[in-house]
C-alpha cells in the first residue's frame, strides 16, 4: 500500500497539543477530532490539490486546509504529501511558518 502523507515531527508533536487541550474536557472528542484531523490527511494524500495558497501568509510553496478552526499546512510537491503543520488559525501564521519553513 502506498504511503498517502508523511506527517513531520513539528506536527506530530501539533497534534499532540491539540489532543491533549481537547482532552481536557473529552477525552472522546479528542479521539474524534483527532481521527478526523488523520482522514483529512489521507484526503490530501489522495487528492494533493485540494488546498488553497495564502500568499498573505507565506511566499513558501505550500498549502493550506481547515478542518474545523485548525489549519493543515502542507507540501504537495512530492509524493507523499509532507504534512508541516496543523495550527489554531487564531495563531500568529507567519511566525509558526517562519520558524518551520
């Protein structure tokens, strides 16, 4: 079976952070949205294009999906699909991806 997306170590450790502040009050709704936070990843590994640019955030090359308030950011260049982010769109984009990129 071929491998959809790669998620790195920054958005793992995203991931994480966003379960572990869910789980706070659901430990189920943070399975739940964790789950789907992963089929959206599958998702743009089948269908890469899928994303939208925001130049206004970052000249890089990658894109971008919402799933509920959070942001996947994401390179589609390659197969797998690098996955690089998933941030609260309330966070300060352009310094997470200033860092990351």
């Amino acid at each position: 079976m071929e491998l959809l997306y790669d998620v790195s170590q920054e958005a793992q450790q995203d991931l994480f952070e966003i379960w572990r502040q869910i789980a706070r009050d659901s430990v189920s709704l943070a399975d739940r949205i964790e789950n789907e936070i992963h089929e959206v990843f599958e998702a743009l590994g089948r269908m890469p294009s899928i994303g939208h640019v925001r130049r206004d955030i970052t000249k890089q090359r990658v894109l971008f999906f919402p799933v509920y308030s959070f942001l996947v950011v994401y390179e589609q260049d390659e197969r797998p699909v690098r996955i690089l982010a998933v941030v609260r769109g309330k966070r300060d984009l352009r310094r997470v991806l200033a860092e990351r990129l």
